[in-house]
C-alpha cells in the first residue's frame, strides 16, 4: 500500500491541540471554508503520493491516469451543473420579465367562460370549426345555466370563427359584472355537434410560481393560468 509523509501539507487537514481536540478556532475557519479539494488541491495529494511512494511498490501509471481522469471528470461535471443553474435562472428572469409585457393585454384561452369586469363591458373570442358548419348558434348563458342571448353566425368554413357579444340579453338590457358561459353548437355533415370555444380574457398581473410552473398569468374574474397555455396575445 502507497503512504504519505508526515511532512503532508498542514493546510489538507485539521491540526489537533495535545489533547486531540479540534479547537474552536479550528471549527470556526472549518465553517467559514469550502471543505470540497479543489483541483489544487488533488495534484498537492498526488504530488505527495508521488514522492513518499514506496520504492519497492510504484504507482501504477493506469491507476494514476485513472485518478486524473476521474477528478477532471467530476470536476467538469460540477462546473457544468453550476453552469446551467445559472442560464436557467437567467431563463426565467428573461421569461418573468417579457411576461411582465402582457398585464393589460389581451390574451385568448381555450375555454367556454368569459367574464365582464364592469358594467357596459363585452365578451370576445372565436369558435373553433375543423369543417363547413351550418346553423352555428352562439349562446351566451349566466352561472345558473339561463340563456341570455343567441348569436346566429350562420354557415361557417373550417377555421376560427370571431364573434363580439356586447353583454347585453336579448331584449337589450345591459348585464352587470360576472361570469358568463359562451356555447357554441352546430350541423356538420348533416349532425348537430357542439364547438369549441376560446374566449379573450384580460391579464391583471403576471406571477413566478415553482420552476415546475413556470410564469402564470392572474386574470380578470380571479382566474390563473399557465403561460403556455395562452393561443393568441392581443385581440
């Protein structure tokens, strides 16, 4: 077996007081230092290993082209794992900070209920169509399931099919602040299917959650949802 001197750098290891104690001025310096070996501080060993080797038993050159490679190797690791701890921080500031850019925009999501912030205000958005459908009827229904108002769109192609509804029911009332449910049904190929519906929502802030998360947008009627999950920005 390889030994090392005696004469080994005072500075690898924790000196002793006569009574084999660590001091507490050694705790302290040992609380303030990084305990890891630098790579300084592995060729130190090495060349200690080296030159108190026993004569009668020389280190393998395989064996030390080992160690080399697997100290180089951990240590590109761990600079690497620093490395993208630092872009993926900055990732997420970059993100966090373009996401800042859409409070007081509008952005549409896959979803059948609108809200109306104030009185006078509407709702926006589009029914998405996969052919030529017939009789495509747009009802706009309160929380308790009534039916306020029926949009007729007719015959509509394959696509996304706009339409603006002024938050008014069907005898021109205007309809106070809330949640509303947008439906859309229609014939295709001759049967009556119901359509999905995306609908334009105001963004009033934008929050960092969990790294899992991501960036979410806080939106009017007290809804959050994920940034990915957004299909258009602006209306």
């Amino acid at each position: 077996m390889n030994t090392l001197s005696n004469d080994l750098n005072s500075n690898l290891y924790w000196q002793r007081d006569p009574d084999g104690k660590i001091t507490d001025e050694e705790r302290a310096n040992a609380g303030n230092e990084n305990q890891r070996l630098t790579q300084e501080d592995f060729f130190s060993l090495l060349t200690e290993q080296l030159a108190n080797q026993d004569p009668t038993k020389p280190v393998d050159n395989d064996q030390m082209v080992a160690q080399m490679t697997s100290f180089t190797m951990a240590d590109g690791i761990e600079q690497l794992n620093t490395q993208f701890t630092d872009f993926a921080s900055s990732m997420t500031s970059s993100q966090a900070l373009q996401a800042s850019s859409l409070i007081g925009q509008q952005v549409l999501m896959p979803t059948s209920t609108g809200h109306i912030s104030q009185k006078g205000d509407g709702i926006s958005g589009v029914v998405i169509i996969n052919g030529t459908t017939q009789e495509l009827g747009i009802t706009i229904e309160n929380k308790a399931g009534e039916i306020l108002k029926v949009i007729d769109a007719g015959t509509q192609n394959s696509g996304n099919v706009q339409f603006n509804w002024d938050g008014k029911d069907s005898t021109g009332n205007q309809l106070p602040p809330g949640d509303y449910v947008v439906k859309a049904q229609g014939k295709v190929n001759g049967e009556e299917q119901t359509l999905v519906t995306a609908i334009n929502r105001h963004v009033d802030s934008v929050s960092l959650a969990g790294s899992s998360q991501g960036i979410i947008l806080n939106l009017d009627g007290d809804v959050s949802v994920k940034l990915d999950s957004v299909l258009q920005i602006g209306g």
